[in-house]
C-alpha cells in the first residue's frame, strides 16, 4: 500500500517528509503545515489575506510572487491582487501600470494604488538601481574625480555637472527630476 501524507485529515500520497506536495510545500515556504484556506472571489481573498498594520497600508499576507507581488488564484485564474482589485473598482486598466503611491508592493489599500503610463511609473522610482557604487539615483564618479548628473525624460538625457562632491550632485539631479517629473513623490518629499 503506498505512503501516505501524515497531515491529519489529508489522504494524498507521500512525498517527502512525511507529507504530500501541497504540505510539503507549504512547509518549506513558512516553516508549518497549516494550509490557509483558498479564496473563491477577491473579495473573500482580501477578507482571507490582508492585515492593516497601523501604518496605512492594508498588507497582503497571502501568495506572492518572486518579487514579492501580491497574487490571488479566482476562478481558476491567476492575477495579481492590485491589477484585480483595479479592474473590479474602476474597470479595465490594461494599456496601463497599477502603481503603489506608498512604494509597497505587498500594499492592496485602493487609495494607495494609481493607474499610470509606463513612463510615469519608472518615475517614481524608489532608489539607485544597483549596479550604481555611489548609492544615488542619477550620480555617477569619473576617472577625473568628480561627480556628474543625469536625468531621463521622454528619450532626452539632462547632463548635469561637474559637482565637487556626490551630494551637491544628489541635490542637482533632485532638483532637476522635481522639474521635470509629474510622479515623483518620493523626490518630492526628500526636496532640499
């Protein structure tokens, strides 16, 4: 007779461990075997998922995917949480990005989340990408050792420099990004 899972009350078959796939699984993922139950509509898996930790976000604490999205499964479907929440409230919103003025992505809150072009949203972008050694959106060092600036906007590159030091260019770049950005929040909030 073949091995089977040792989850009180599962009668799947065997895996590793002791248990089936679908325990094991979730086992390696969070550490326990407790299976949440599955959501049928987004409004029962935002019920099922979400917690309000007090810092105005409502949290996904469901499926995610590798970059930490929040995902659901409805009706056979898989989407993400936000995209679907979106389309439920406002209608389709495909040509479009769902951003997350709050810059949380595990964040399902509807006042925190916007419809934006492409271009838009990579403006609002939250740091320095990370082949950049200086830590600095927009900064870079050259061999003659000082610093240098630049800013993207609808395919044209601002040059901006020479600077005697990476944060009189950190300051140039803002500056120029406030000027030119619409969706720029967090350049906004650190303004100097």
């Amino acid at each position: 007779m073949a091995r089977l899972c040792e989850v009180q009350d599962c009668d799947r078959k065997h895996v590793a461990k002791g248990m089936c796939q679908r325990h094991y699984e979730g086992y390696r993922r969070n550490g326990h075997t407790d299976l949440r139950p599955k959501a049928t509509s987004l409004a029962e898996a935002l019920r099922l998922y979400t917690v309000d930790n007090g810092n105005g976000c409502l949290t996904w604490t469901g499926p995610v995917n590798e970059h930490g999205r929040p995902r659901t499964s409805i009706d056979g479907t898989t989407q993400y949480v936000h995209r679907a929440l979106w389309q439920y409230v406002y209608g389709d919103a495909s040509d479009y990005e769902i951003d997350h003025a709050c810059r949380n992505v595990a964040c399902v809150r509807l006042n925190h989340l916007r419809k934006l072009a492409r271009t838009h949203n990579l403006e609002n972008h939250s740091g320095a990408y990370s082949n950049n050694r200086l830590g600095m959106r927009g900064v870079h060092q050259r061999r003659n050792g000082l610093y240098y600036g630049q800013v993207y906007h609808n395919k044209v590159r601002y040059g901006l420099g020479p600077f005697n030091s990476a944060e009189e260019a950190d300051r140039a770049v803002t500056a120029k990004r406030n000027e030119l950005y619409t969706y720029n929040d967090i350049d906004k909030v650190r303004a100097f």
